[in-house]
C-alpha cells in the first residue's frame, strides 16, 4: 500500500497535508503489528515511543525510541512492531523539489561520485533535535496556517543540527542519495515491477513511447525491460519467503505471478532451487 494514501484515509485528524509535505503521527498497541508498504517520497520517522523493526533488503534495522531515520523514495519496506510498549512516531513524507531546495541551503556541497548505497540512515535524537522533533508534534493539535512553510523551516533545522552532530558524515553521504532525482524511469520501474503490466502499459504509464521506454530502460540498467522484471520479482520473492516466511504461492502473487507453478519453475531456473529450499 502507498503510505501516504494510508496515512490520509484511517488517520485524517492526525495529519497535515500540503503541497509539498505530508505530516502525520502514527500510534497502535497492536503487539507485532506489521504493515508493508511502498515509500511514495523522501521520508523521516521519529519515533518517540516503542520499537520497530524495518525489514529490508539490505537487512533488519531496529529503531527504538530516540531514534530517527530518513529512507528515500520508492522503497517498499515491511515493518513491524516489537515488545509491549504503544508505539507511537511522526511521519514526515517530502517530494524531491523540496528535498533539492533543504539541502541546497546547506553549509556543504554534494559529492555526486559519493553516493550513499543504502536507502535508510538511521541516527539517534540528542536533546536538540529531540526539542525540533517535538515542536512538529504540536503542529498536528493546532494545524497552523502557513504550515508548509514551517514545516519546511524545521525539516532545515534538523538537517543543520544532523551536520553539527556525530552523525555529520553519514548524513553528507546519504544526502547525495537523497537528491538523485528519482522521479525518474528509475525510480518508477522499481516502483511498480510487481504490477501485472505489459512492456507497452509500463512504457505509456511512465509517459514514455515504446521504443523511447526501452531505449532508456536499456541506457539505465543495461538490461531488457522483460529480463530486468522478472529478476526483480523472483528476487523479491525470494526475499518474501526467506526473511518474512511467505508461504510460495503467497509470494508468487505478491510480486506479480499469476500463478505458483510459472513462479516456481523461474524461481528454480534463477536460484537453481526450488523456492522451499533453505539451507
């Protein structure tokens, strides 16, 4: 599920949206509460009670509270609550024009041959920022006229107190990664491979003629369009079924198969196993 449009329809009154911003907090006692789904713009989660685990590609990251991170556009993420304690957060969703506008006003320069590889920076709250991260909270009670605008001036403020802090180097890194402009072909492939879509239908949604789709599709990932997805879908479902225990004919659908069996026999062609093994 797109976050956002989840945000917007079950948790309305706790959420600010803009033009370029969505704020919203987010809270449930639910015990292993898990959600899975797609990151629509550059994002920050503040996480003031409670602890989730992200489960990723690149591995599990557990963010407790006094933790915060930052995760880039078109990722899709299963997260899940852990322990007894009510989990509470603040979303901050921004798109990639504001994102480019924060980080130009920086006290440094972007290294474009520096890019972070990770799509998740993770950093603790020191008493600064944690007083940033509050007054944001309080924006949702009043919901203020003006509220792009200040939500924007205190998204700068937490940027400058990251580059004051221990985690300045990190967070240089993962800027360079934050400002690729990812509302490209890019971003929209590894946005929607799951989408039962032809090459065509993938071309004209992404606005693109047919053969202008697959001339930079190849230029991208010096790959065919067909081959690249359903590389992206077996290893997806793979990750599915290994790290989040998916049964394989769940899996198989999560990622676009319209049947088990096609799935198993591409599965077992790639992996040169069948998707129930494990080690």
């Amino acid at each position: 599920m797109n976050t956002v449009e989840y945000l917007i329809e079950n948790h309305r009154d706790d959420t600010i949206v803009t033009k370029d911003i969505v704020l919203a907090k987010f809270c449930t006692l639910e015990n292993n509460h898990k959600h899975t789904a797609i990151i629509p713009s550059n994002l920050l989660n503040i996480v003031y009670s409670g602890t989730k685990v992200l489960h990723t590609v690149d591995g599990d990251i557990q963010i407790s509270a006094g933790e915060a991170f930052f995760m880039t556009k078109g990722e899709y993420i299963m997260s899940e609550v852990i322990g007894d304690e009510e989990y509470e957060c603040l979303l901050i969703f921004f798109d990639h024009h504001l994102t480019q506008q924060l980080i130009a006003d920086l006290p440094f320069k972007l290294n474009s041959k520096n890019i972070h590889a990770k799509s998740i920076f993770k950093f603790s709250l020191d008493v600064f920022l944690q007083n940033t991260a509050g007054s944001l909270k309080l924006y949702l009670k009043d919901k203020p006229k003006f509220s792009d605008d200040l939500i924007s001036l205190k998204l700068k403020e937490l940027m400058l107190l990251l580059l004051g802090s221990k985690s300045r180097d990190n967070f240089i890194s993962f800027c360079n990664n934050l400002t690729l402009d990812k509302s490209d072909l890019k971003t929209f492939m590894e946005s929607n491979f799951e989408k039962d879509l032809t090459i065509e239908e993938f071309a004209k949604l992404s606005g693109r003629s047919h053969s202008g789709f697959k001339n930079e599709f190849k230029s991208i990932f010096n790959e065919t369009p067909m081959k690249w997805i359903l590389q992206k879908r077996l290893e997806k479902g793979k990750f599915l079924i290994h790290e989040l225990n998916y049964d394989v004919g769940t899996a198989a659908l999560s990622v676009g198969f319209k049947t088990h069996a096609h799935f198993s026999r591409l599965y077992k062609k790639h992996f040169h196993q069948h998707p129930s093994h494990t080690d």
